[in-house]
C-alpha cells in the first residue's frame, strides 16, 4: 500500500512540477494575446468532455466492477469488461470527436462567442480545436486502461501518463514552432501526440500485466457494462455541473478584451496547486471512511471524521488562500513574467489569483461535504445544489463582467463556491448529518487568526523588500515571501494554539491510511 502511495504521489509531483515549467515556457513563448487565447479554449474543449466522460465518474464505477469481476469470476471476465466498455466508449466519444470536426465553427460560436468579434482569432481557435479535438477519444481510452492497470495494482505507467503530456508539449512548442503558422499549433499538435503516447503506454503496461486489450471489439450492451453505465450516471450529473460552470467562465471570457482567457489560464493554474493536492486527497479519503463508519452504524465516528476532515481542509487552504492573495503579485511575476509575457499581463493574471484564491477554501470545503451525501446514498441533493451555483455563477459573471472585467469572472466563480459550501454544510447540519463539535470550533477560528497574522506578515514584507530585477531576482522574492510566510503562518499557529506540528503529521498520516482523526 505505501509503495503504490509513494509511486503515485511521486509520478503526481513530478508532473505538477513539469505541469509549472510547461506552462513557463508557454507564457515566455505565447504571453497572454489572441494565440494564447485561442490556444487556452482549443485545450478546454477536449479537457470538458475528458472530464465527464474519462476520468471521476467512469472510474469511480468502472474500477470496482473490474476488480469484483477479475476477484468473483476471471481474469477472461474482467478482460472482456474492459474491451466492451473501450469498444463502446471508443465508438462514442469517436461519432463526438468527428461531429466536432465538422461543427466546430458553431461549437466555438457557442462556447466562445466573443472571439467571433476578431475573425483572425476564431479561425485560429477553429484551427487548433480541430487538431487539438483527436485528443478526447485517446486520452479517455487511457483513463480506461490506467483503471485496469489500478485494478492489477499496476500503478506506476498510469501515474507517469501525465508527465508526457507536459514534456510533449514543451518538445513541440521548441521543435515545432519553426514549420507551423504558430505557436498555437505546435502546441495543438503536442496535445494530439501525447495522446497516442500516453494510450501506448498504459496499453504496453496492461500487456505486460498479462491484459492485452482489444480496444477494437464489437461493442455489446452486456449485464456487466450496464451496470458500470448505471453506476456512472450519478456522477456523470454532478460531474456536468462543474463542467457547466467551467464552460460558462470560458464563454464570459470571451466577451471581455484579447488576453482575458489567458489571465484567467495563468491565474487558475496557480490556484490549483493547492487545490489539487489538498482537495484531491480529502475528497477520496473522506468517502471510503464514511462509507465504512455509517455502514457500521458509528454515526458518532462519521460526526468526527466530518469534523476533522473540515478542519484539515480548513488549516491547509486558508493559509493557502491568504499567502496566495497577499503575495500574488510576486509569485505570479516570478513564474510567468519573462519572454512575452509581460507585466502588464503579471499584473492582470495576479488581480485574478486574488479572486481566485478567496474562493479556495470553499472549493476544498465541498470535496469535504459532498461525501457526506454520497456515503448515505445521497447523489441528487449535490447535483441540486450544485445547479444553484452553476446559476448563481452565470449571474455573478454578468454583473461583475462590467465593473471587474476577467476579475470578476474569478470572483464570480469564487462566491458561487461558497454558496455550494455553505449549502451542502447547511444541508448535512439540517438533517444532523453533520453537527460542528466542541474541538472545531474552538479550533477553526485560531486557524484565521493565525492565517491572517501569517497574511500581514507577507504583505507587509512585500512592500519592504525593494522591486526585483529579472527573472532571478523576481524568483529570489517569491521564495523569500513563501518562506517567511510559511513560518509566520507555523509560529503564528503554534502561539494561539490552532494546531501542534506533532499534531499536524500525526492526522496526515492517519488520514493517509484512511483511518478516522479522534478528537483532540
């Protein structure tokens, strides 16, 4: 189990690190005009229907079927599973990918009405979808196969698939760049590379596994594939609430001044570090343990893991949150800002992480509740709830479009975070599902005033230290304000009794093992 762990996590950091230099690479190259407009809504696209329909819902029901069929039947059963659901996911995301090659002057009006306004760009943004769309069928045939290869307990060619998807990128963009009309496409045709690479080699790992896949079988709607497509649907629902949302940030975007797309790109890939890390880990090891407790009928346990896991989220984001919005001008300088892009476009990227970063909480706080519906069964009340936010966004984007511009894109999407949180909070504490005990409330606040201690520490250090010069320089500040952050925020925490650092790796490590935090 640790060595799966230290492999997955291992390859995972080594993306995200190459994830920051490719996206390095593409400001210094792009910067944050029309071809990095066009070439940010071309990765979208294929990225939306990724999302739904290869990875999260599909695996969260297509894995444990494999797994029961290859345990309760055979190795034969499991491998037939596997090649019908390729064979009929393959056919369907086929017929979509060539219905978007065909439409895809209207699917860009629709998803990026604003580029309509520059024909120049939306023929580009045409162009590289086109190229970029041959993507969505490989990379969800390797979301399938990375399942098999999860259910061997073949875990290292799954989790390494993403690291070539950033070096392919980075190749293309420097190798390419010569013998292509521009940037955008080299980097169109490195999406499409990757696929093939990424699909060839988790297929090559399946084999080696002893599971050739046949990904060219006849599709059949057997016993075994209906019953993965009716386990997907509850997740399919809530996981098209969130690409909604996205989507409706993409089509806003596009309304606003050239650039406005690649601000809001930069600023979100920052914002997600934190998000991805901490947000990924509580939302898959907060279901399994509530699962188990409420199926054991420990509702007092399920009481305290909801608490705990609020208060994990709560201690690793709001500081996240605070440092972010404090230093964003910095960080966001010392990551982007050189080649093309300039800091103008710093500046505006910046103005967006703040907004960002004040909705970053909440994005964590709902990997934390929702599992307290769907442990109980519950999949309609999220969908429900998330419908709200999917339209409380769509009206936040149209009143703060005016006034804040690609601002308030970010800060309409931050609010319409919170108000998802606070409902699935709301909900579960209605129904007594969650009852907020002596410990977090004592707790959380020390965490925000530690935070915002930590928060003033930064600002005003940032405004001491003198403006950097070059890259160099503007790296040296940005590790400057992290580091002194990091230790305000541990000194702070410590002195109003928020948290104990034994304290802090002792919960991380059980939650690590899935095991429930008892009350402090």
């Amino acid at each position: 189990m640790l060595r799966s762990v230290l492999t997955v996590g291992g390859w995972t950091m080594a993306s995200r690190v190459l994830g920051f230099a490719r996206d390095m690479l593409v400001a210094s190259r792009l910067g944050a005009g029309p071809v990095a407009d066009a070439f940010f809504v071309a990765l979208k696209l294929p990225n939306l229907f990724r999302r739904l329909f290869g990875e999260g819902a599909f695996n969260a029901a297509f894995v444990p079927s494999f797994a029961g069929t290859l345990v309760r039947d055979s190795r034969a059963a499991a491998q037939e599973l596997a090649e019908r659901m390729g064979a009929l996911l393959g056919l369907w995301l086929g017929m979509l990918t060539v219905l978007g090659l065909i439409f895809m002057p209207q699917v860009l009006t629709v998803l990026a009405p604003g580029f309509r306004a520059d024909p120049a760009k939306f023929a580009l943004a045409v162009d590289l979808t086109r190229i970029t769309m041959g993507y969505l069928p490989l990379i969800c045939l390797t979301a399938l196969v990375s399942g098999v290869l999860n259910g061997l307990d073949r875990f290292a060619a799954a989790a390494a698939a993403p690291v070539f998807f950033n070096l392919l990128l980075m190749a293309a963009l420097v190798s390419l760049g010569p013998y292509v009309a521009t940037p955008g496409h080299a980097l169109a045709w490195g999406v499409l590379a990757s696929g093939f690479v990424q699909l060839a080699m988790v297929w090559m790992a399946a084999r080696q596994a002893g599971m050739a896949l046949n990904l060219f079988r006849a599709p059949a709607l057997t016993p075994p594939v209906m019953q993965v497509l009716r386990r997907m649907a509850p997740g399919l629902l809530g996981a098209g609430v969130t690409q909604i949302n996205l989507a409706v940030d993409v089509i806003i975007a596009s309304l606003l001044p050239s650039g406005a797309v690649s601000y809001l790109y930069y600023a979100d890939r920052v914002a997600q570090l934190p998000l991805g890390v901490v947000g990924a880990a509580l939302g898959t090891a907060m279901l399994p343990v509530l699962s188990r407790q409420l199926r054991a009928g420990q509702s007092l346990s399920a009481h305290r893991s909801m608490n705990r896991g609020t208060e994990l989220a709560l201690l690793l984001t709001l500081p996240s949150a605070v440092g972010l919005a404090a230093a964003a001008g910095p960080i966001v300088a010392a990551l982007f800002q050189r080649g093309a892009f300039s800091a103008e476009a710093a500046a505006a990227s910046s103005a967006a992480l703040v907004a960002y970063a004040f909705g970053l909480p909440a994005f964590v706080l709902v990997k934390v509740f929702a599992p307290g519906f769907f442990a109980r069964g519950d999949t309609a009340t999220p969908v429900k709830i998330g419908l709200v936010a999917v339209a409380l966004n769509l009206a936040l984007n149209l009143l703060f479009m005016p006034w804040l511009a690609h601002v308030g894109v970010a800060l309409a999407t931050a609010c319409a975070a919170w108000v998802n949180a606070g409902m699935l909070a709301w909900m579960l504490m209605r129904r007594r599902h969650f009852v907020v005990d002596r410990r977090a409330r004592r707790v959380v606040p020390r965490i925000l005033a530690a935070s915002l201690a930590m928060g003033a520490v930064v600002a005003g250090l940032a405004w001491l230290l003198p403006p950097a010069q070059g890259s160099a320089g503007r790296m040296v500040r940005a590790a400057l304000l992290i580091g002194a952050g990091a230790a305000a925020y541990l000194a702070s925490g410590v002195a109003t009794r928020a948290f104990s650092p034994r304290e802090v790796l002792g919960m991380l490590r059980r939650r690590g093992r899935g095991r429930v935090v008892p009350p402090g």
